[in-house]
C-alpha cells in the first residue's frame, strides 16, 4: 500500500516501508484504477493485496491485506466501492 506522510509516500511491501518524495495524488494518476484503489485521502491499497474487509464497532470499514496485521481503515469518501461487494 501507499501512505501519504508529510512530504514523502511511504511504499508499504512485505519487505518493508520505503519513502518516495511524490505527493499521492499525482502517484495515484500513475496506477491502474482497476488495481490500485484509494481507500482514504492519503491511503492506496493494492486490490489484489486485500485479504479482508470488516467492520469496527462504529461501523467504520477496515482492510487487512495479504502477509501483513496491519488494519487500513476505509474513509466514509471512499467506502463506496466496498458496499456494492
């Protein structure tokens, strides 16, 4: 996944965190739509990547993916594309 921290997007890969200087909307134009989903304003995930999708007790969507415990939560913006799953 991608991650916008301050000046830089962190590149989250099963080997590690790698920062890029690239703001994520321009990185964001450069992926395929089709692979690449942003799940928050300053989040992209790999679709292919995605392992699960739950809810929290809000009711707020969450993803984990594939060979990672981290928990990406989607923002209300970009949680359409998950209710028509």
């Amino acid at each position: 996944y991608f991650a916008a921290e301050d000046k830089y997007v962190n590149v989250a890969t099963p080997d590690g965190e790698y920062p890029i200087r690239k703001p994520i909307k321009d990185l964001e134009e450069e992926l395929d739509p089709n692979r690449f989903w942003r799940i928050h304003r300053a989040t992209i995930v790999n679709a292919r990547a995605i392992n699960r999708v739950s809810r929290d007790f809000r009711g707020r969507l969450n993803i984990t993916l594939r060979g990672s415990e981290k928990v990406l939560t989607v923002s209300r913006s970009y949680a359409d594309r998950f209710r028509q799953m």
